[in-house]
C-alpha cells in the first residue's frame, strides 16, 4: 500500500465481501449516509501468504453533524471484556436520534485475538511476539507486519475521522486490573470526560510513547485508557460501569440526548498519579494478603512467598499508602515478575515509584 491517500479522499470499496461485509481500505466518515448503522471489514496488514488481517468496524452515524468519536477494543488479543462493552454502547446507539459519530474498531490486533493471546505472532526470524500497543502510529513502510498494520490503520482510518477517541483494555493474561482509567488530567478536556466514568480508579498519567493513546495525544485529539478488570473472560460489572461512562461521554459532548448519570463523584473514585510497582525477589508460589481496591498503609504485609516445601522464602510490603489497582493472579511467580501495584499520589521522588508507566509496562 502507499501513502499518497488524503484526508479528502473518499472511502474506497475494494469490491470484496466476507460473509456479507463490505471490505474496504479507507474509511471516510462524510461519505457515509446519515441517520444508519454501517459494518465493514477494514482491509489491514498482508500475512505471509499474501492474504490480509481485516478488522471488524462499525459506524453509527448519525443525523445531523457532531463530534466523532472512536471506541477501540482489541489492541491486544486477551482483552475480551472491552470488545462486550464496545459492542453494548453501539446497540445502545440510535442513529436516527444522534448529532456526530461513533466509530467502534474491533480486534484491531486480529492474529493475538484469534489466539487470546496479548501480543501478536510474526514470522520473521522463527517466529517473535509484538505488542501492537507499543508501535503506533505505525508505518506503512515498517520493518515488521505489526507496524505496518497500525499504521495503515492510523493513516487510513484513525486521524482523519475522529474528534475524541476512548481506547478499551484490560489487565494482561495472569494478572487483573481494577476498574481503571489512564488520563492525563492536566488537560481540561480529558479530566471532564475522565471524571464522566463512575469508576474505581483514575491515575493522572501523561502515556506512554508506541500506545494509540499517545498517537492520539500527538495529534491533538482527547484521549484516555479506559482498563475493564482482567482478561479472557466478561466482567459484567465492570461492563456496565464501562457503558455508563461512556454513554455519559456521548451525552457530554451532546452525540445523543439524555442526563448525565453516575459520575466518579457519585462512585467515589480513588485518584492518583504514581504505582509503586512491588516485584517478585525470588521464585515460588505467591500468597496475597490483599486483593483490588484494597486500602493499604506504608510498610503494610501485602504477599508472601513459599517454596516448593512450603517454606517462606520473602514476604513484600508496601512503602506508601495507597489503594492496590494491579495484581498477580498466577501463583507461580518468577523472580522479577510483577506481584501488584499500588496506586497513589506522590510529590515526591520514590525508587519503586513509577509516575508515567514503568518501560514494559504490559497493562495498557
């Protein structure tokens, strides 16, 4: 594929269908007939084969002109909650009755979804695992098929169609995530629709380069990390919590009509902007003291370990007070693996502190 496609190009057909669907390989939103819901297959990256990744998209656009709004699920393949709440917003979206847009992007990451697995598998060099959120906004031109697929997504779908974009994740496979949201809360605009979500958690956190939020904040477009539990499996209540925030933030930004609903100020969400990121010292099987949204003082016991006898072989504490947002579920922890993470507010340097996102950060 080129790069010669401009933002005033029109959508293009390329004349195939799978299973019914209208594949196409440009998405323009204006071209598009107001007051219906539309489904495609966007045409991605070639496999080795020759034949291509499509992602599943749907566009609910509506009668008269408003704000566009993305809802993304599925950058890493494990992530199965975001793709039920994607798709219970846009049935709860009537067309006929909105001003602006919403583009729900599925499965971006199709070969991990086709596994549940977080990264997605390439060929090259015998084989490598790539997390798709740490490669946008890609590049048509890039050195692996991961790279290339983000950026004729971005370049092709993304930055030209959308006003404010809500990015849906969970924890990664062995861990869990409370019901979190990363939003950079020095900008007005992300705090007010962050505060829309009567949720558990918000870190005030500034991204991460390679994730699609931080493309996203590179272009100017409001954007937060909406995190909904753990993986491979529905949480229903973390579900419902997700699409009443976000049909909050249609409702905010006037795309359908209604009041607001439950707001964090309504769920009494815990803010803060540093994890203090407890690691495993050594190998063994874990024993939690403590689970999510636990409450925690400096110096609390949060986790032990044993040995294949039984016997303890490190205890871990905390060194602030805060409210436990990640967490180990495998009980088989290496040395070096994460154990959890605790969330609080700093003002201060901390070695175990981690007040963006620690490098390899694999929530998010």
């Amino acid at each position: 594929m080129n790069q010669s496609i401009s933002a005033e190009s029109a959508t293009v057909y390329t004349g195939d269908t799978i299973q019914g669907t209208a594949v196409i390989s440009y998405l323009n939103v204006d071209d598009l007939e107001p007051g219906k819901k539309h489904r495609f297959f966007f045409q991605g990256v070639q496999m080795g084969s020759g034949q291509h990744w499509y992602v599943p998209i749907v566009v609910a656009k509506g009668d008269r002109e408003g704000k566009r709004i993305s809802l993304t699920a599925g950058v890493h393949g494990d992530e199965l909650s975001p793709v039920n709440a994607v798709q219970r917003i846009m049935a709860n979206l009537d067309p006929t009755q909105m001003s602006g847009t919403a583009i729900a992007v599925y499965d971006l990451s199709r070969p991990a979804k086709e596994y549940t697995q977080r990264m997605w598998p390439t060929a090259q060099s015998g084989g490598s695992l790539v997390d798709l959120n740490r490669v946008w906004p890609g590049d048509e031109m890039g050195t692996n098929a991961p790279t290339r697929h983000a950026g004729i997504l971005w370049n092709r779908l993304f930055k030209h169609n959308i006003d404010v974009a809500l990015d849906y994740h969970t924890g990664a496979t062995g861990g869990d995530f409370t019901m979190f949201i990363f939003a950079d809360l020095r900008k007005p605009e992300i705090r007010q629709i962050a505060e829309l979500f009567p949720i558990e958690q918000i870190k005030d956190d500034s991204g991460e380069d390679g994730t699609l939020e931080m493309a996203f904040v590179k272009a100017d477009i409001p954007v937060m990390t909406i995190e909904i539990g753990g993986p491979r499996s529905f949480d229903a209540r973390k579900i419902a919590m997700t699409v009443e925030g976000s049909m909050n933030v249609f409702k905010h930004y006037q795309v359908i009509d209604g009041a607001i609903a439950r707001t964090s100020k309504e769920a009494g969400t815990f803010f803060g902007n540093t994890f203090e990121t407890i690691r495993s010292s050594t190998g063994g099987y874990l024993e939690l003291l403590v689970d999510l949204k636990d409450s925690v003082t400096s110096g609390q016991k949060v986790a032990l370990q044993r040995n294949s006898f039984g016997d303890i072989v490190a205890e871990y504490r905390t060194t602030v007070a805060g409210e436990v947002a990640t967490i180990a579920r495998d009980a088989l922890s290496e040395p070096g693996s994460r154990v959890m993470q605790i969330l609080y507010t700093s003002t201060a340097s901390n070695p175990n502190a981690d007040i963006s996102h620690e490098p390899g950060n694999d929530y998010r």
